[in-house]
C-alpha cells in the first residue's frame, strides 16, 4: 500500500511540474511549446482527470498562437518587402500545422465549465497557395538576376541554393532544372592536378595513376571539380601540383644473430636397484622406474632481411587568375621491408617453441625499387586524400 501511494505521489509531482512548465512557456509567450507539450501529454489519455489543466493551457495558448501569427503575416504584408514572402509563407504553413496536431484530439470537454474547448479553425490553404507562387516567383527571379549579373562564384552558388529550394518547394516551376544546372557549372571551381617528379628515381606508373585517380577518394567538395586531364576550352580557376621531391632507398641488408641453447631432456628410464643390484618393486610387485636425462645443445641462426623507402614531397595549390600560391602541404611516406627466417646447427630439442617456428621460413627475394616506392604510395594516398579533403579556395 505505501508503495502504491509513493508511485502515485511521483505521478503527480511529475503531472505538476509538466502543467508549470507549460504555463511558464505560455507566460513567456513560447505558445508553439506550450502547444506541444499540451499536446502530447492530452494525446496519452484526454479523458484523464490531471489532463484537464492542459486542454485549458492548450486552448489558450492555441488562441494567442493564432492571434500572435496572424498580426505577424498582416505587417509583413504591408510592409511590401519581396524579402517577407518566405516568412509569410512559413507563418501559413505553421498555422496548419499546429491545426493538424490538435484536429485528431477533438473533441476536448472542460469538465469545470462544462463546456467544450473551443479551437477555431480555418482553412489556410488559398493562402498557402498564393504565398507559396509569390514566393516562389520570388525566389526565381532572385536567383535569374544573379546569375545575369553574377560577379563571383559565390553568386552562383547563392543562386543555386535559391534555386534548390525552389526545385523542393514548387517541383519544375518553369525553367529551374535547367538553370540549377547552370548554377552549379557557373559556381564550380575547376583544379587541374599536374605531377611532377624532381628525384632520380622511377614513379611507377601505375602509382601515379592511383594517386591521379581522385574519384576513389570519395572527396566531399560540392563546389570543387579536379581534372587530371585537360579539358579543351576549359578556364581552370585553381592548381594544384603534386610534386616529388626526394625518395630515398636503403641498401638491401642481412643482419645475423646467434643464440646458443642448451637443455635436459627425457632420454629412456632405469630400474631402481637395491644394494646388492637387484630391482626393487612397489606394493604391487611392478619394478620401479625413473627416468633418464641427457643434455642437448643448439646453435640457432637468425637471418633478418631489411630494405627500407621514404618518399617525400609537396603539395602546392596556385591561384592561376592572380598567379600565386595560396597553399602548401607536405607529403610523406615510409615503407619498410622486413623477413626472418632461421636456421640451426646441433639439436633442435634445445629450441624454444617460437624459435622453432623460424626454421619453417627461408629467404626470400628482396622487392624491387620500383615496389618499394610503390609500397609507400599506400600512405601518400591517404595523405593525399587528407589534404584534398581539408582544402577550401573560399
């Protein structure tokens, strides 16, 4: 029984402080959440006695809400700016919606006055309409004049993004597939990447083909297209030169180490003899015997292959309108080749286990330079990637 009274004394402080909060928003003009909250409190049990509080919160605030943006859209209308039809159009789209939410909850009883809530609704979709074509002429013409008179790029991705909603507000108002595109064509930066090779030694070609080839790099730049190729006709807006520096090679390398091993091992058993050299038995009249130790040794040979690349170099971006560089990254990458393998001389037993294991192994042929280099292409990849990722020309 105290449990049961504990969880309903819970229940209402919990309903008590919903009910505050949602009067404190109310008071604070906050109508939308006190709407909400109303809401979604009513929409769990309406008929529910504690629930009362919030049809009366929800009735007053929907009035005062209604009131409020209607006053709202009534001075944006005469104040005549282009610029409100967006605002006028949401205010509409607000005030159905918040209709919407309380419709499936009616009707609503005010038990106290013994009366039904009144929620007075009306039908806004003429204005809907009509603020959503002036909005959208709006919107197109906007986007029209800049992109006639677009002095930067960021004008045609102002227009462009008008344009995109536009294309989501009205679907195919008039031409504005069409002029999306030339948005988006007109506002792209186009880079050219260019690869240069100022060491002595041989790029792969088909490292240099992975590492010009930016579509598996899953770049995230919306408004910046790199070509590898040339495009005839084409103004590139930006360089970016990809160039080698330094690689360096190290000699290929055998390095030995020995390690001697000795232990005891099991080697057969004897019969346990009494003084006068006869075998001495257990209880059972079994002879008793125990076991035998030799000591064998190993000398165990261990052969490590080591051939090491280092490829450095830089990445520069070139503003080729003004002819100067705006960014500069270093490129690095290291690759090590490393084998082990092992031989002996004397008695394996001697060996530890993960010695032995080494005895499996045997040499192999060292990668050629041209591997090596393109081994460390692995990480020059990812730091290509890194960079191109973080760079931006605006």
């Amino acid at each position: 029984m105290k449990k049961f009274l504990l969880v309903g004394f819970i229940g209402l402080l919990l309903s008590c402080s919903g009910v505050k909060k949602t009067q404190e928003a109310l008071n604070s003009g906050n109508y939308m959440a006190a709407i909400n909250k109303a809401v979604v409190n009513i929409a769990e049990n309406k008929t529910k006695k504690s629930n009362q509080t919030y049809i009366v919160l929800l009735e007053e605030g929907y009035r005062k809400h209604t009131e409020r943006e209607l006053q709202h859209i009534k001075f944006l209308k005469k104040d005549g700016n282009p610029a409100n039809f967006e605002e006028i159009f949401n205010t509409y789209d607000r005030l159905k919606l918040v209709q919407e939410s309380i419709r499936p909850l009616l009707p609503l009883y005010i038990q106290d006055e013994n009366r039904k809530a009144q929620f007075n609704f009306k039908n806004y979709d003429d204005e809907l309409i009509a603020a959503k074509l002036n909005l959208s002429e709006f919107l197109y013409n906007k986007a029209t004049t800049l992109l006639d008179n677009a002095n930067y790029k960021t004008d045609y991705r102002i227009a462009f993004s008008d344009l995109k909603y536009l294309q989501e507000l009205n679907p195919n108002y008039k031409n504005v597939v069409a002029k999306i595109d030339e948005a988006y064509q007109k506002g792209l930066d186009y880079v050219i990447v260019e690869m240069t090779n100022n060491t002595d030694k041989v790029i792969p070609r088909r490292l240099e083909d992975e590492l010009l080839n930016l579509n598996t790099y899953g770049l995230n730049n919306h408004w910046t297209e790199y070509h590898t190729n040339r495009i005839q006709n084409q103004i590139y807006d930006y360089q970016m030169e990809v160039s080698f520096q330094d690689i360096n090679i190290s000699p290929e390398q055998i390095s030995e180490k020995q390690i001697s091993k000795e232990c005891q091992i099991k080697d057969g058993y004897s019969f346990v003899e009494d003084q006068n050299g006869n075998v001495v038995s257990d209880s059972l009249g079994n002879s008793i015997k125990v076991d035998k130790f030799k000591t064998v040794k190993c000398d165990f040979y261990q052969f490590t292959q080591f051939k090491s690349a280092q490829v450095t170099g830089v990445v520069n971006f070139i503003d080729l309108k003004k002819q100067q560089k705006i960014n500069q990254y270093p490129l690095s990458s290291q690759f090590v080749f490393e084998h082990i393998y092992a031989n002996y001389n004397g008695d394996k037993r001697a060996l530890d286990n993960d010695l032995v294991s080494l005895l499996q192994l045997a040499r192999v042929p060292f990668p050629s330079n041209e591997q090596m280099v393109y081994d460390a292409g692995e990480d020059l990849k990812n730091n290509l990637k890194n960079i191109l990722n973080n760079q931006s020309f605006n």
